[in-house]
C-alpha cells in the first residue's frame, strides 16, 4: 500500500472514529472500504524463563509430586480446584473466575520429541516452530504473515509484538512482524532525527537494481514510518476504561485492547513476560508472577466483554519448558521437559481441562513426558482459529485439537 | 576514485574498515601489497585473557561450598565473578575488533564464532581458550581448527559429548560436526550419525578444562561410517570429514556468503567460483589463509554488485563505527546493550547453528534503533530501548541499564583532520566517500545540506554531518 493512501485512509478514519458512534463503525469500515474485515484476534503471551507447571496446575491428588517437593509443594487445600485431581495455583485466583465462567481451557502435557532443557534452544523451537534437531531462522508467525502476504496486502501490523525489540517468532522470509511498545512511542521514534525525511526519499534507481539489500532497507523504515502513523493515528482516540493492573503484563494487554477497539489491521499480538526461570526460592517468585498474569488476564477479558470482541479474541500463554518433577535443594525447581498450557477466551468450546493430568510415574530421566505437541496448537490456532493454510506456515500437517467452538 | 573505493571494499570485508590515515596510506600502495599487509598486520597472535588457568568453575566452586571451603555467600559472588568474566571477554573481544590490530585475524575469528557457534555460561576458563582457539588458529590450517574446536572442553560440554559414552551414546556432537561444521544437510545419512557417535565415545574433558580421552567409556567395536569400516575413534571421524569434498564446499559457500555476497542464486556466477575456490581449499588440504588471498586478489570480489551489498552484523557496525573514529566507551555496558538489542551477544549465539545474519538483522525496531545509535554514541543520547530480557536469571546482567551509558571519549581531533579541504558541501562530499559504500543520491544529499549550519566552524559541521551519515540506512551496508 502505498504511503499517501495510508495516510488519506487513517485521517479519514481518525475523524470517523471521533464522529461517529462505535455501533456505526462497523457500518463505515464495510462500506466505505476502509479496513478488510479484522476477523479473529490471537493474543500470545509468552512466559520466559520456564514456568513451573506442576506448581501453577497442582496434582493435588499425586502422592509423588508431594513425596519430590518436600518444601515447595501446595497444600491440598490451598489449591483451586478444577476437578478431581488438578487445581489452580491459588495465586490464579482471577483466573479460576474465567475457568468458573468457561473461558479458559487447560491442556496438560505440551511438549515436543527429545527435549532440550536449554532456555534459548527451547525457545528457539518454540518460536520457529522446528524439530527439536532443525534450525530454522524464520518464527511460525513471521511464516503465517509470508503466507498471508498477496500483491499490497503485505502489511507488517498484521502482527505486532509488544515490545521495543521484535523476537525471532515474529520474523518471516519476505516480512516481519513490527515491534511497538506503545504506538505513541513507535511513533515518535519515527518522527524523530532523520526517520521522518528519509522514509520519504527513494534511493538512487541505478543503486537499488544492482543492490536489492538498499531498497530492502529503504522500504522497511518506509513500511515502519508508515505502520506507525496509521497505528498511531487509529489507537489515539481509544481509551478504555477498564482499569488494569499496573504490572508490565496488564499495560501490555491494555495495549493490545486498545489496538483491538480502534480497528487497527491487526490478527496477532505478541508479549512475552520474564522471571520464570525459578532455581531458587521458587514459591514467593513465582506467586508473585502468576497472581500478576492472573490479574492483568482477568482485566483484559473483562475489557474484551465490554467491548464485545470477548468472543472474537483468543490468548494463547506458554513457557518453553516446564520443570524438573522434584524440587533442587535451594527450594526451586531445574529446567525440565513437558507443560501445561493455557488457552483464554470467548470463541472456545465452554472451558475445561483439554486432556489427562501428567503422568509422574512414567518420567524420563526425571522429567515429564508429552503427549501434546505444541505444533498441534499452534495448527488449532492458525486452522481452526485464524482460519489460514496452516501447513504453509508449519511445513506439514498436525492435527488440531477440537477446542474451538464452531458457532 | 575506484581505487579507494576497492580498498574501503577490501578493509570491510576482510576486517572492520578503516581509519582515514589508514586509506591514505593504502592510496599509495598497489591492491595487492593492501592484501598482503593484510595478512602481514595478523601475524601475530596474543591470546585475550581475563581469568587465569586455574579459574575454577562453578562446579568446582559447589564442591568447595560443600567441603566446607566457601560459605553461601562467597559461592553466590564466586559463581556470579564467572559470570561477569565471560561478559568481560565479550567486551574485550569486541575492543579488540574495534582496535584495528590484526583485522582479518579477528574478522575470521568472528566468521569461525558463527561456523563453531558455542555457548557456555558457567565456566569461563572454557570459554576464553575456546575463543583464544578460534582466534589462533582462524587464518591456519582449517582440518587443524576442526580438530581442536571438537575436542576444546567448550564445544564437547556445549554438545554433551562428556555424556556421550559407550552403550549410552548421546549422538548430539556427531550430528552438528556433520550438519553445521563440515558437510552440511543431506550430505550424510541417520545411520553415520549413530555410528560416529560411538566413534566419539570417551572424548571428554577433566576438571583442569583439558581434552581427556576416557577409554574405559570408548566403544571398542567396529563401526561403518560413510561406507567405511573399521575401529574409529573420534580422530579417524574427523580425517574422514576431511576427506570428503563436500567439506571444502560447504565452508566455501559458507565464507563465501559472509565475505563476498549472501545472495547466492543458482546456477550463477558465484556457484561456479564457489566450485573454484573450494577444489582449490580441498587441494591445498584446507589452507584458509591462501583461500582468502585468492578471494581477495580476485577481480570478481571487487564488483560493483558486492561493493556495500551486505548487511553489517551489529558487531561489524558497533566496531566499525568505534574504529573509525577512535570511540573508547568508559563503560562496558554499551558494548553489551548494542549487541543485546540488536541480536548478536558474542560468547552467546542463539544456538549452534549460529547467527542467521544477512536481512535477518533488520526489522523496523532493529532499524530504528541502528539509525538512532550515532546519536546515542557521539552525542550521549537517551537511552529509551530495552532489550528483551530472555528469561534465563543467569543473563540478566547482560541487560543492566546504567546512567550516561553511552559515555565515550571520541578521537574527534585525528577524525577531523583528514577532512580540512573545501566548503561544507565539498566535506559531506568526502565524508560520504569515507562512510558509505555508495555516493549520495541528490535528494539525500539536499536533505543533509539542511541540517548543517554553513557559518558553523568546520569541526562542528564534521561532527553534525558524521552523526548524520552514521544513521542513514546505507552506513548498515558494507
């Protein structure tokens, strides 16, 4: 797309959004042809450092995970339970409310064959998607947005992370993802030194033939500059009202609400959160964390309800590994295999637990083993959720989990 | 003008470019003796040290808490002193890049980090011989450097080889040294994986961080291995990985794509100089030296295609921009947080695999933060990104945010003398000449003709147009 029809476009809609009430907007975007239709969302909050699963979705029942975590282990009672054997960490208090009102399903035992315990190799597969033996230097969503790139409709904001830096995940062959923290400050940033002045001028033509790397770098700051103004433009005048935690996690997702609600291009964000890797007194860290997720999630969802997108936005949270089945001797736990996820939203079949609690009697080499690849979410998301070619994008066919609701 | 714009080529692509004073006294030799003095400037080896020896490492280190020779508090500050030193390394490394002493040897060094990527973040004694390793040895003998990065303690902890043992093989170093160090995909099937992995059992390393071979732990029995058959031991694995052409190919395509252009198509004239150079590799028994003298000397290499066709990765940019105009950081944390925000920390590639480099080092935040890094660096800018933090407590110094982060003394006076001829637009004219690989377009030119006040006094006009070109998205091409 071209800069100056951006620009048209996004005045024209920042008057529109102003003038006209919400319940009209829709109404504006379909004919006048302002926007593609936005479609589903897909939020993906990203816990680094290895979440302790079996401390967040407790086994309250299982003899062996008390006889391994002598000192770290929840109380029974003290869990929320979900059903007959697990429950929530009671630090997910908010989130229990979801699972209470059926929006969020839990599936145990994520993983992939021969799992490596390191944070960047594991992380690495996660985000690229690959076997645990390939290495792949594209992200599945930087995949999903080549696959998704036609003629004009090559749009970076069709996946935002946010952040001041854009992960591997995000990164495909033809286009990447854009990184934004705030759209005020990616903004500024591209008002600001020569940013502005150089995304308007082209390169020497004669250059650009022989050089594809000059026009490659030219048209990123002029896609950004552009992106930015737009997003900018849009997400200026929508303020919601909810009232979010003030934690890292809960002003990125009022971010992303935010972005949702002014109609921004947008299918896919992405946050990731830190201070997972819990090798030393785990319990307090990582409550800590948890009750943060759990709150900043709460606020979101109830946001999205407001807005009426709770049953158009789907979160996705996952760590890239759980850990070790019995505590270490610092009252932590080490880098391990297999864990739970989290899938949040509207749009699902009425929330559950997807699958069978870990097993703890048949481990490998002190770790849990999978029994769902993370591949097959990633295929529901892309398939089922998003609605898109998902082997482009996974390089071949995994099956998806009947999670979604299909009405 | 040719001329010194192939010199500038040659002093990117075979180092971190080159100080004004440096190109005036290549103006006055021929190419070829530029090249020579190349290699002449790299003889010299010094080993980069910032722990002795006998640095213990942090297993040795929980031994002595649990024999009662370090309490809690003295193992915490031990293991996290381990830490720092490895980060210390990164730094010295990169100020040595920035030096401009023995340029090639470290750009090779650089180039062989990414081919033999490592990473280790408990033990630097490791660490510094793996890297004073790849320094040594990076314009030597490449079956030699094979050969002692398989059996550097770094590489054989990085690959689990110390687990690998006989009726328990771990097959994690037979399959990288096939797939990322020497063959390449496809050039070797499962079955060789498994058998030279029973050929490396008992290579190993002991506590004092030297190579061990553990023969009670080697499987003694026979093994076929690319159709041949026979007692291997690990040795007998990496000669017959030499033995193979598809070695001296693979690495020839891979030096290829980080010296000359990462844009290989097919059936192109690259394709047929990669076959050439690569016989000539296999031919002399992997003489890397002479394999860069024939790229170097090679009219080809020169084209005016290749001539700033290349993405610079964040190192070759941050020691680029620190050698060219004399930048000493007073702290270490700038040299950490650029190579933090922009994707490459040397000491810790991503994985083994390496840095994927090329258009991967560009994304709009990535380039944004490129363009705005002149401004940090020669005019103490704010700081107003933050890298990612990823998740592992161990490198989370790596990221530390310090006041006046960019504080730096510039060589402005030496800088400035090479540019005291002519009227302001006659400076931007040679300060594009020195910093970009391609002249400025009209419309680029005007714009920055704006941002200069003409009654300033020279220097200041330097400096402004400097801060200019450094951020314009042609300076992150080479």
């Amino acid at each position: 797309m071209h800069r100056r029809k951006f620009f048209k476009q996004s005045a024209f809609a920042t008057v529109g959004t102003m003038l006209i009430p919400s319940f009209l907007k829709a109404y504006e975007s379909k004919h006048l042809g302002l926007n593609q239709p936005v479609g589903k969302t897909l939020v993906i909050v990203q816990l680094s450092g290895g979440n302790d699963g079996l401390n967040t979705v407790v086994p309250f029942r299982n003899d062996i995970y008390y006889r391994e975590r002598p000192t770290i282990a929840i109380a029974p009672e003290k869990v929320l339970k979900l059903n007959d054997e697990i429950g929530f960490n009671p630090a997910l208090e908010a989130l229990k409310g979801l699972y209470d009102d059926g929006l969020v399903t839990v599936v145990n035992n994520v993983g992939y064959p021969n799992p490596d315990r390191s944070h960047f190799r594991s992380m690495d597969i996660w985000q690229t998607a690959s076997d645990s033996d390939k290495y792949l230097t594209t992200g599945w969503l930087g995949r999903y947005l080549d696959a998704n790139c036609q003629g004009n409709d090559c749009i970076a904001h069709r996946a935002i992370e946010v952040d001041d830096t854009l992960s591997l995940a995000l990164k495909g062959q033809d286009l990447n993802g854009l990184a934004l923290l705030d759209p005020k400050k990616l903004y500024n940033q591209t008002r600001s030194g020569l940013v502005a002045e150089l995304s308007n001028i082209k390169p020497a033509a004669e250059v650009v033939a022989s050089h594809p790397n000059v026009s490659y770098l030219y048209k990123t700051l002029a896609e950004t500059a552009s992106s930015a103004e737009v997003i900018y433009d849009k997400s200026k005048v929508t303020h919601t009202k909810t009232v979010y935690p003030a934690s890292e996690l809960g002003n990125r997702l009022k971010t992303v609400s935010e972005l949702i609600t002014s109609g921004v291009n947008t299918n896919v964000y992405y946050i990731s959160i830190s201070g997972f890797d819990t090798h030393i007194n785990q319990p307090g860290q990582q409550e800590r964390l948890l009750r943060q997720y759990a709150e900043a999630v709460a606020a979101f969802t109830k946001d999205l309800k407001t807005n009426g997108k709770l049953n158009d936005v789907l979160l996705m949270t996952f760590s890239e590994f759980g850990r070790r089945v019995k505590q270490n001797a610092s009252n932590g736990t080490d880098h391990g295999t297999a864990n739970n996820l989290f899938l949040i939203g509207g749009g699902l079949i009425p929330g559950r637990v997807f699958n069978e609690a870990p097993n703890l009697t048949n481990l490998d080499e002190g770790d849990l083993k999978y029994t769902v690849d993370f591949r097959n979410i990633y295929a529901t998301l892309l398939r089922d959720w998003l609605k898109v070619d998902d082997q482009a994008v996974l390089g071949r066919q995994f099956e998806t989990l009947k999670v979604v609701s299909q009405s | 003008m040719k001329e010194r714009v192939n010199k500038q080529h040659l002093f990117w692509r075979a180092g971190f470019g080159a100080t004004p004073a440096q190109l005036r006294e290549a103006d006055r030799q021929p190419l070829r003796k530029v090249v020579s003095q190349l290699f002449t400037n790299s003889r010299a080896f010094t080993p980069l040290l910032v722990v002795s020896d006998d640095q213990p490492d942090k297993k040795e280190l929980k031994n002595r808490f649990k024999e009662g020779q370090l309490n809690r508090e003295m193992l915490k500050d031990r293991i996290r002193e381990n830490r720092e030193a490895i980060r210390d390394l990164n730094v010295l490394w990169v100020e040595q890049m920035a030096s401009g002493r023995g340029a090639l040897r470290e750009k090779m060094a650089l180039f062989w980090h990414g081919h033999f990527a490592c990473r280790n973040q408990n033990n630097v004694r490791m660490v510094q011989q793996y890297t004073n390793l790849i320094r040594e040895q990076a314009l030597g003998n490449f079956g030699d450097l094979l050969m002692a990065v398989s059996k550097s303690p770094a590489m054989l902890q990085f690959l689990n080889n110390q687990q690998n043992r006989k009726n328990a093989p771990n097959e994690n170093f037979a399959r990288e040294v096939m797939e990322l160090f020497t063959l390449g995909r496809a050039n070797y099937t499962e079955h060789d994986i498994k058998e030279a992995a029973r050929a490396f059992t008992g290579w190993g390393f002991n506590p004092q961080g030297e190579f061990v071979f553990r023969r009670n732990v080697h499987d003694e029995g026979e093994k076929t291995v690319f159709g041949k058959t026979g007692n291997f031991q690990g040795d007998d694995i990496i000669k017959l990985l030499l033995e193979r052409k598809e070695t001296a190919t693979f690495v020839t395509t891979k030096l290829y794509r980080f010296l000359v252009t990462d844009e290989i198509a097919t059936d192109s004239a690259d394709q047929q100089r990669i076959s050439q150079l690569a016989d000539q590799f296999y031919r002399s028994g992997y003489d890397t030296a002479g394999l860069l003298e024939t790229i170097f000397t090679s009219d080809w290499f020169y084209e005016p295609k290749h001539i700033g066709g290349r993405i610079k990765s964040p190192v070759e940019l941050l020691a680029g921009m620190q050698h060219s105009l004399g930048i000493h950081f007073e702290q270490k944390q700038p040299i950490l947080y650029v190579q933090r925000t922009l994707g490459q920390v040397l000491l810790y590639p991503p994985n083994v695999a390496g840095w994927p480099g090329g258009r991967n080092w560009i994304d709009s935040s990535s380039l944004l933060f490129r363009m705005k890094l002149p401004d940090l660096v020669l005019k103490a800018g704010e700081v107003t990104i933050k890298p990612k933090d990823d998740g592992d407590v161990n490198t989370a110094l790596l990221a530390r945010k310090v006041n006046r982060l960019f504080a730096a003394s510039i060589d402005w006076p030496t800088f400035e003398k090479a540019f005291q001829k002519g009227n302001g637009e006659h400076v931007l004219d040679e300060l594009a000449l020195y910093f970009l690989p391609q002249p400025l377009s009209p419309s680029q030119r005007t714009l920055l003709l704006t941002k200069v006040k003409k009654e300033a006094p020279r220097s200041e006009q330097i400096r402004t147009l400097t801060t200019l070109l450094l951020s314009l998205p042609d300076y992150q091409l080479c």
